[in-house]
C-alpha cells in the first residue's frame, strides 16, 4: 500500500503516518524511534519486513575497528569506535492461515502509525487482507520506560475480520541482525558483520535470554523477553533457542469477536566487567520488575513522566500548527536522548540510528544541554557526569599532545578520541571550553554545590590548564591560542579564532571561581594561588582581533583578509561545498560552514556591543552557507536579537523541521539531536531573547508577526516559571518554588504567583541582510499546514 501524500499529519501532540511508502521507511523508521537515552529502538515494523534501516541501541555499547590513515603522524588516533546494532527485541512476526502478514503482499486497507508525545508510545493500526482473502485487524502499541531504564514493552493484538482465523505469532530475539551498511569505510563493515559472539542461551516457558560480547571491544550484553498471552482456549506454545536467536512461537484459532493478545516484556543490560551470571541476574530483575508493573502501570508511568515534563518544558506557537507540531516533536526526542542516560554520553543522533557511528560531540554541551538544563536538570547532571567519568582519558590525551590539563575528543563514544581527520577533530580545542559552558550553565541554574565538589571543578581546572598550555602571552599584547579550529569547519587550523578565544576566556575564569569556592579541591590538584592568578591574566588580556577597517571581528585572525568564496558561480548542487571541492580551498576563503562568530555572540554576547552585533551579523550573514544543521538555530538566535524577525523565524522553522522535512538527505541514519534542540533554543534565546551570563536570567522578548503568541516554560534555581509573549507585552509567572527574580530589558522583576505583564519596546528596524547566493533559509509564508493537513517534505540538497 502507498500514500500519496508522502508525509506526516499536522497534529498538536502526536506525529502519523497514514500509509505505508516503502521507500521512506528508513525515515520514518527514524522519526518514529523511541527511547530513554539507554536503550534506544527504531521505528520498525513489528513483523520486521519491510524493513529500512533496524536498529537497536543500548548507549555506549560499541565494537572498535581500525582508523584509516593514508600517512600514519604522531597523535593520531589508533582505533575508532561503532555503535552497534545489538540483540532485536521488537520483532513479532505473525502467520493468518500459514500466510505471513507482509506489508507489500496482499491488501492493506488502512494502515497508520502514530508517535504519541504525551504517552511515549508508538501505535500502530493495519486492516491486511491476506493474498487469499483473509482479513485481520492488527493493533500494536510499543514504549521504552522512562521509568524503569532497562525495560520495553509491546502490546500485540490481532482480530478477525470476517470469519474464525488460525493465527501463528513468532516473538523473536534476534541478535546479529542482517543489516545492508552504506558506510563508505570497509573497516567499520567488517567491524558491524555479526560483531556479537554467543556466551550463554536460555529458554524456558515464555521467557528467554541472550547474553553476547562484542569481538573486539570485549563489551558484554544481555537480552531478555518475557510474555503475558491473553486469547481463547486451544492455544499451543513453543520456546526454542540457539546462538543468535531465541523464538516464542503462539498458534491458536481465534473466532470472529476474539482477539489474540501478546504483551511482550524486554530487559536489556551492558557492561565492560560484569560477569555472564550478574548480567543475567540484572535482565531477570528487571523483567520481574516489568511484569510485577504490568503492561498498564508501565503505560501509567510514562504517561505519568511525560505530564511533568511537558509542564515544566512546555512550548506554545499560536498561529502555526506545523512549527507547533515540530517543536514538540523535538523536545520530545531531545528528552529520549538524555532522560535516563545516567552517566553515559548523549550521542549526535541520540539513540535513533547509526549516524556519526554513534558519537557525541561538542553539540551536547552547547546545544542539548542547554536545553536540558532549563527542563530537566537531573539529565544534564548525568550526561556532565559522563565527562567526568573520562577525564582520564582526557587528561591522557593532553599528555600525549604535549599539553597540561584535558584534552576531550571531539567524537568519542567512551572518552577517546576517534576522529582521524585533525584539523577538525584534534584541533578543534573548543570543545574543552564548551565543557566548562555547560557546567558553568548547570551550576548557575541549580547551585549544585555537590556536582561542583565532585567533578564540576576538577573539570574546570583541567580545562582551564589546558588554555595555558596551548595559548602563550604575545610580547606586543595580549594572550595568544593560535593553531585551532573553531565551529565553522570550513576554516581550519586558524589563529585565535574569536568564539575559541571567548569560550576559553569564560573557561579561564569559571574555573578561577571554582578553585576559589573550593580550596581543598584546588589543593588535591596542586593548584595554586599563582596558578589561579595566571589564569585571571589570561583571561583579562585574552586577545580577541577586531577589523577596524571593516568594522566587524574576523571569525579567526586575518579571516577577512581572505579572498571571498565565489557564490555567485557555485551551482546549487554543489552543495554541500565539502564534498564538492578540495579542503585547501575552502579553508583560504571566507565562507563559513556554519555559525561560529555568530554563535560567540550568542554564548557570550557580554563582550560585544549592539552595534557590533549589528554589524557582524549581517557581514556573517552573507558569507554562511549552512552546510550544517547547526547553524539554523544559532542564527535565529541573533537575527531575533538583531531585530530580524522574520528571518529569526525562517530560521526556527528550518531548525525544527529538519527532521521531518529531511533538509539534508540523511534522516535514514538519525536524527539531528543538536537541531531539534535548537529549535528550543531558537524560541527561548530568541524570540524569548533569553541570556544567561553571569548566571542570571535576562529577557529581551519579540514575536514574528506570522504568529500570535508564543509561551513557553522552565526552571531555575528549584522554581518554574513561564514565559508568554504577545506583539505588545510580555507576562511572567512564577509557578512554583520560591519568588525569582529576573530582567526584563533593563527593568528588574521578581516573579509571584501572580502573572507580571510588561510592554514590548518599539522595535528598531534595520536593514534586511543578504544571505549567499542560493542560500536562504526558506521563507516561512503563507501556505503552512494547518491541524489534519498532510506535511510535504522540502526535499533538499544533503549535507554531512
């Protein structure tokens, strides 16, 4: 059955697909995953065929595999690291009358598929009718606990049509799964044929076990399932299991009226030490748990969960359903990224396919942390904690490089660098100092003296001697962090690139503070005053370079000097530029993959003036190709600030519909974690005009004129509090916790109970900047999906 549509329905709280287009299950496969951030499921049919891409997660559980080097040089990384697909739980394949339910096969009068925001579950509804006329109605319904962090669930139910019907349902685990890989690098190939090799097997009465351990990385894992079955009399049940596979087989007739009915129970763990019998106790726990729960208590627990979330991180959009729709959708998987992921890193897709190979990168820090930080701190605390627990690594790392201090990677999925390719891995230094963002974030927002005692300063500290080891003090003025790359990877291995410079000012002085707060800390580092005070200095005298014939900052020393890319005469199918022309060239000119100088601007706007934002946003403006997916919501950010409102929004929308609109051609391999949560960002630091430097929280509020009112929620410092914001005014409320105080413009506010509405000033207008030739964002106009209205997709150019 085809829909030809091709798309999702416009819907408040939930994301459908009526239809089945096989060609775009790789997508929705993705859009429909669901999660918890420690076991992660795509999308995929119950009955496992027709199938995308399937996959199943458990975060940071990887295979390694050898790095490509062409010229081997000293400090490069040696192995890299693969998420794999690990044991297959979701699979229930089912037989009407020895014929197997297959999508492509027979007739399917209805079919739709529904991701519910508020219940975390996906649904599934199929009228089939067999090739020889039998006619089965198919209900299913999937979760993966955000209470209970180890366990799945399905619900499985099928029903005649027309007539009594036999019906043989198949309940699989299924490891080593056979999966077509499009990776261009036959090393991680062969790294993801059959990685797992059986240690144990069992099977008895509806339960089963897997235990598997990867070839190289010696990483151990366990799977279990266990089943309630609910039908009429005459059922007939068969377990059976080898090395790879462990199959519950259910054969009963069931008349006209009844219904056949399986809640599939799934426990998963990992471990790099643990024995095969402790993880095998950990599976049994937790599928006792699950089943003492009950399919009911666990829908009742992630409805439950979902309620406070969605009150503390709610986001309204009046006047566009569709944006509505995505931003929702996004906070959504941004939540099952990191909700229960507990000390683990929160990978760039999130646990919704293999993209990136399953790496975190600098994207957490400063984008999903942000996000997390303001909703649901708990989160941020434990993906920070993750950080902490691979300082080791890191501090290795900066030895091995000649440097004090910490070095994090760049990608990593258990703290060591996998990046083969330098200029943008190793050299991209600021991910250090957006670690040390991201604490001094979460530290603001929650006065978590523990969290600092236990690792926010012992972070700091590293990080900051990491800048004292990698810049020097000029001798004709100021200090010096030459040889970087900055977030645009377009412009590699650059002199005191301004956003690196900035960050690691910040980084210097948060962690000056910290030793400061805690002495005895500092003292079990060997941290002295003196060191303390060379830090201050740094950061007093770090050198940040100015134009002053252009009257903008240069993204990194001497970057307006270059010769201009030649937008004009670069076709649009040339995009995106680094897989159309040579490095070399791109790294001599100014163009810029995506935001960088702008986004210092937003991440510490403290050190420029409105002018200078003015100026430097537009000169950007024309320069910024987008090649990336995580420049739109930077940009939004500052085309809101800047008094651009419609871009701002142009731009929101194209953070939010990433995804669902597949912008770049790669959905197939998982969702863009660090866009979806600028979609937030977009609207809070945006059209919220939401700072947080210095710890405190200051507002400067606008709203396009394509919408009517947009609200949205948050804490700090254990009180929530909302935000609506009108063409004319803005209302604060606190909702719970003690009185908050925060800045509205220039005025000072401390928040009650009682909803505080303050005017809008008048907004100045300034010139519309230019965008490269071809690379607007697309306009948000008339013509946007309205509720029920089925979403076309903007098929566009890929980007990496």
């Amino acid at each position: 059955m085809t829909d030809p549509a091709r798309g999702y329905e416009c819907s408040p709280w939930e994301l459908r697909w009526r239809g089945l287009a096989v060609d775009q299950l790789q997508r929705t496969e993705s859009t429909f995953a669901l999660s918890n951030g420690h076991i992660g499921m795509r999308g995929t049919l119950e009955e496992g065929e027709p199938r995308g891409l399937p996959g199943t997660y458990l975060n940071g559980f990887y295979e390694e595999h050898e790095l490509p080097y062409a010229e081997a040089g000293y400090g490069y990384p040696e192995a890299g690291q693969t998420v794999v697909n690990v044991t297959d739980g979701k699979v229930i394949r089912l037989l009407v009358e020895d014929e197997p339910l297959d999508m492509r096969y027979g007739h399917a009068t209805a079919h739709n598929r529904v991701l519910d925001f508020r219940s975390g579950t996906l649904r599934r509804e199929t009228d089939w009718t067999s090739p020889t006329g039998r006619r089965v109605r198919v209900r299913t319904e999937r979760l993966v606990s955000f209470t209970q962090r180890a366990v799945a669930a399905i619900r499985y139910e099928v029903e005649p049509l027309d007539d009594e019907v036999q019906l043989v349902a198949q309940s699989d685990l299924l490891a080593n799964e056979p999966i077509e890989s499009d990776t261009g690098d036959p090393r991680v190939a062969a790294a993801l044929e059959a990685p797992l090799q059986s240690e144990y097997v069992m099977a008895e009465d509806y339960r089963a076990v897997l235990v598997h351990r990867t070839k190289r990385s010696g990483l151990r894992m366990a799977a279990a399932m266990d089943h309630q079955v609910e039908t009429g009399d005459g059922l007939r049940t068969e377990i059976t299991c080898e090395e790879d596979l462990a199959r519950l087989t259910l054969a009963v007739d069931v008349p006209l009226g009844q219904k056949l009915r399986v809640t599939k129970y799934l426990a998963y763990g990992w471990s790099a030490q643990r024995s095969i019998p402790a993880l095998r106790a950990q599976v049994d726990a937790a599928l006792a748990g699950a089943l003492q729960t009950g399919w009911d208590g666990l829908l009742a627990e992630q409805r439950q969960f979902l309620d406070q979330f969605w009150s503390t991180a709610g986001v309204e959009v009046d006047g566009d359903p569709e944006l509505q729709q995505a931003i929702r959708f996004a906070l959504f998987h941004v939540l099952q990224a990191g909700a229960r992921g507990e000390s683990r890193a929160i990978p760039g897709k999130g646990l919704t396919g293999p993209g990136y190979d399953g790496h975190a990168f600098w994207d957490t820090e400063s984008f999903v942390l942000p996000v997390l930080t303001y909703t649901l701190p708990d989160a941020a605390r434990d993906a920070l904690r993750w950080r902490h627990s691979t300082v080791d690594k890191a501090r290795d790392r900066a030895d091995q490089l000649g440097l004090r201090g910490a070095s994090f990677p760049w990608r990593s999925i258990n703290g060591a660098e996998c990046s083969a390719y330098w200029p943008a891995g190793t050299a991209a230094f600021h991910v250090n100092a957006d670690i040390a963002d991201a604490i001094a974030r979460y530290l603001a927002a929650t006065g978590d003296a523990e969290f600092e005692r236990q690792h926010g300063t012992e972070l700091l500290l590293e990080t900051a001697r990491l800048w004292m080891s990698l810049g020097h003090h000029d001798p004709h003025g100021g200090f010096r962090i030459d040889g970087v790359t900055g977030p645009d990877e377009y412009s590699a291995v650059a002199d005191n690139n301004v956003y690196t410079n900035l960050m690691a000012q910040k980084n210097l002085r948060e962690a000056a503070d910290s030793c400061d707060r805690h002495p005895d800390i500092a003292e079990r580092f060997e941290v002295s005053t003196t060191e303390i005070a060379g830090w201050r200095e740094a950061a007093r005298t770090m050198l940040v370079p100015y134009d002053e014939l252009l009257a903008v900052h240069p993204q990194s020393e001497r970057f307006t000097e270059h010769a201009r890319w030649n937008f004009a005469d670069t076709p649009a199918d040339s995009y995106p530029l680094l897989l159309n022309f040579p490095y070399f060239d791109l790294y001599r000119k100014q163009v810029v993959k995506q935001a960088d100088l702008v986004l210092a601007m937003h991440l510490r706007g403290d050190a420029f003036t409105p002018e200078q934002k003015q100026r430097n946003f537009t000169y950007y403006e024309g320069l910024t190709v987008r090649d990336s997916s995580l420049s739109a919501a930077t940009q939004a950010v500052l085309a809101a600030e800047c008094g651009h409102l419609d871009l701002a929004y142009d731009y929101l929308a194209e953070a939010a519909l990433t995804d669902l609109h597949d912008l770049h051609n790669n959905v197939r391999n998982g969702l863009h974690m660090a866009s979806l949560a600028g979609a937030w960002i977009a609207v809070v630091s945006g059209f919220g005009g939401m700072r947080d430097h210095g710890g405190e929280l200051t507002f400067r509020p606008r709203i396009p004129s394509a919408v009517d009112r947009i609200a949205f929620r948050m804490c700090f410092r254990g009180s929530q509090f909302g935000v609506e914001i009108e063409q004319d005014k803005a209302t604060y409320q606190l909702l719970s916790g003690d009185g908050l105080t925060i800045t509205h413009y220039d005025t000072e506010v401390t928040l009650t109970e009682q909803a505080t509405p303050l005017p809008l000033p008048a907004l100045l207008v300034t010139e519309h900047p230019a965008q490269p030739e071809g690379r607007a964002p697309q306009h948000r106009g008339d013509g946007v999906p309205r509720e029920g209205d089925t979403i076309q997709p903007w098929y566009a150019r890929e980007v990496q």
